[in-house]
C-alpha cells in the first residue's frame, strides 16, 4: 500500500479486519513507506481484505495498492511482523 499508511494503525487495524473475516497471512511496515500485506483465505474474504486495504483505517490515506495473486503459504495465523 502506498500513500500516508504508517503511523495510522494500519497494521492492527489490518490485522483486526482480518481476523473478522477469518483471513491469515501478515502485514508489515516497509522501510520506504509503504505497508506489504498478503491474505491467505476464501475468494470473497481476500477480496474483501483487498477492498479494506484500499480505504485503510480512518487515518491513512491510500493512494495505490498494488495486487499480486501468488500461490498459499499455509500460514495459520493473521501477524504483525
């Protein structure tokens, strides 16, 4: 995600949509600003994370996300790394 997306809780707030729809994987702060995230779940609840992630929380300001379909990590829970 690219635009005002770190120090606006971002990532709890990411973290927290995704464990409502049942969604694993993780999200993280990436030294140029940006904020790197993969979703691993059902169709709809990816894409719905991927809609979320294009709003952000109240605070941010999503200017681009950037999307990639790649293959299950098998990951069991949603981190903060």
């Amino acid at each position: 995600m690219h635009g005002r997306v770190q120090g606006v809780f971002f990532r709890d707030t990411c973290r927290r949509e995704a464990l409502g729809l049942g969604v694993v994987g993780y999200v993280r702060n990436e030294a140029d600003g940006t904020v790197t995230a993969e979703f691993e779940g059902s169709a709809p609840a990816v894409e719905a994370m991927v809609e979320w992630a294009r709003r952000g929380p109240r605070q941010a300001a999503v200017v681009r996300v950037d999307v990639a379909e790649i293959a299950p990590g098998g990951r069991r829970e949603f981190q903060i790394l």
